[in-house]
C-alpha cells in the first residue's frame, strides 16, 4: 500500500467516526434541545484542536500543512 492509500484510508476511518458522531450530536439534540450549548462546546474544542494539531504538525516537520486547507475553502463550509 503506498503512503497516499495509506492517507486516503486513515481519513475514510476519521470520516466513518465523524460520521457516528455527527449522527450521535443529531440523535441527542432532537431528544434534549437544551444540550445544545454542551454539544456545541464538544464539536468547537475537536475542531479547535484538530486545526491546532495541524498547525504544530506542520511546523515539527517543517511542511506547511495549513496550506493543504486554503481559508476560502474552509469558510465555504462555516
């Protein structure tokens, strides 16, 4: 398996996950609106720390790996 199958099924399994996720935070804020302020709080710290992760990933091996995600594509989606 080269590296960038290698690349393309970690990030299948990291969407499977997100996707159970996703589904998860869907499920338990139709149930209980009110734990919304507290699903809210678990996604913004995962994307905070993913987006950190990347950035000191980047630096330690001297790749910019932010540039893997141009801000106009990001902001399309938020």
């Amino acid at each position: 398996m080269s590296e960038n199958e290698k690349v393309i099924e970690h990030l299948r399994q990291a969407m499977s996950h997100l996707d159970q996720a996703l589904n998860l935070s869907a499920s338990t804020l139709k149930e209980d609106p009110n734990s919304k302020k507290f699903i809210g709080t678990i996604w913004e710290e995962f994307l905070g720390s993913f987006m950190g992760r990347v950035k000191t990933k980047g630096k330690e091996s001297n790749v910019n790996l932010m540039s893997i995600f141009p801000g106009f594509k990001l902001r399309k989606f938020f």
